[in-house]
C-alpha cells in the first residue's frame, strides 16, 4: 500500500539551527500537508499546498518557516532559526483530488528537539 | 470558526466489551468527517470517514461510527475491544467546499482496554 515517507525520524538540534524535515508524498497525490504535534497536545495545522504554492497557512506557521517541493516527489518544511518551543512531532500529509471526500494520509511523522 | 471537542480524555474498556470514543462538531455547513488512530511513536492511521449516506460507517479494524447530523455528533465504535485497540483516537472534520482544505482535529482521546 502506498504510503508517506518521512526523513528523519528524530533530529536534534540546536536552538538557533536551521533545519529540514524531508516528506515523499503518494506519488498520485496532489495537495501537501505539514502538520506538528507538540508532546501531550492536539495535533495542529501548520500549512497546506497545492500546485507549487501555498494555498492555506496557519498562525504558527510564521516567517521562520517555508515549505518547497523542490523536484517531482519530495516536499520539504524548513525551520529557519529553531526555537525551543519548536521541540514537536512533525507530520507530513498527502491527499489525492477526489470528489469523493478526499482522506489525507500521513507520514509516521519527524521528532524534533530543539536543546 | 470549526471546532471539534472529544469530551473524554481516557476510555478505559475491557477486552471484550464494547467501546464508544465521543466527538462532537461545531462546524458551518456539513462536513467530512474522520477518524484517525495513533499507536505509541507513531504517524495517523486513517481509520473511516463520513462522506454523505448511511450515517453508519465502518472501516478498519472492526471499527464504525455513528453519524448524528443533529447531535452534531461522530462516535467512534466498535463492538468487542482488543488489547490491541489501546491507542490514542483523533477526530477530525474537513470542510466540504474545500477539496482541498485542512483537517481540523479534537484533542484525542486515549483508548486504554485490559485485559
């Protein structure tokens, strides 16, 4: 079954540090999802998008973050300047056009701690 | 705004016996809505979804859900609990209009069965 895939699994990093969690969507999907999901809390929204561009974005998702699908598979979240309050569960989401009710899939998720 | 509240922090159900994990929606218009499960360290598992039809819906492992369009209400079921069924349990809406749109989750609620 197809699935989506994430890099890495776990990164460490240090406050200050710029980093990039790396996601391969369904290979027929068409809208892209990153959410995160802060240890104990509710797993929240971050940005969505769609044809090479950002077609809905979230309050937390500020100007220390940026997203690219940089060639035909991989979509990536890039964290400019990591704050400790950036320490989350990252989860990449892919969905297919569909007028059926799209189901968003997601990834096994990117633990990030910032130390 | 879209809202969705899972009331119960913890289910606690014994192997065997039937199980109910409660969501309940604020949301304009009529959504789709989702079920997700997340085992320990790891991504969401889709579990089902409501489009439009039978309010009763079943999906993987053995699990259904109820639609109740005036409750505002999406219960997640299953008849007879596995110890393997012991997971964290998201529900989520998703915009009709929207083909596209974000998932909008509850704050889970952790289904813990004895043996």
């Amino acid at each position: 079954e197809p699935e989506v895939t994430q890099t890495p699994s776990h990164q460490v990093t240090q406050m200050g540090q710029e980093v990039i969690l790396r996601c391969v969507p369904i290979s027929n999907h068409l809208y892209f999802y990153w959410y995160r999901q802060i240890l104990g809390q509710k797993v929240e929204f971050l940005v969505s998008f769609y044809n090479n561009e950002i077609s809905e974005k979230s309050e937390i998702f500020d100007d220390q973050f940026s997203v690219e699908r940089p060639d035909g598979s991989n979509f990536t979240l890039k964290i400019r300047s990591t704050k400790l309050e950036d320490s989350a569960m990252y989860f990449c989401a892919s969905s297919v056009l569909s007028v059926s009710g799209n189901t968003i899939y997601f990834g096994e998720g990117s633990w990030l701690t910032v130390v | 705004a879209q809202s969705v509240a899972q009331p119960e922090d913890q289910v606690n159900v014994a192997e065997g016996n039937p199980l109910t994990v409660k969501c309940t929606y604020s949301v304009s218009g009529n959504p789709y809505l989702f079920w997700y499960v997340q085992y320990p360290n790891r991504g969401l598992q889709f579990l089902l979804k409501y489009i439009t039809g039978d309010n009763l819906v079943k999906g993987s492992y053995g699990f259904e859900a109820e639609f109740n369009k005036s409750q505002t209400s999406f219960h997640l079921k299953k008849p007879s609990a596995l110890v393997s069924d012991s997971a964290l349990y998201f529900c989520a809406v998703r915009d009709r209009s929207n083909q596209g749109g974000k998932l909008i989750f509850g704050q889970g609620t952790e289904l813990s069965v004895k043996p």
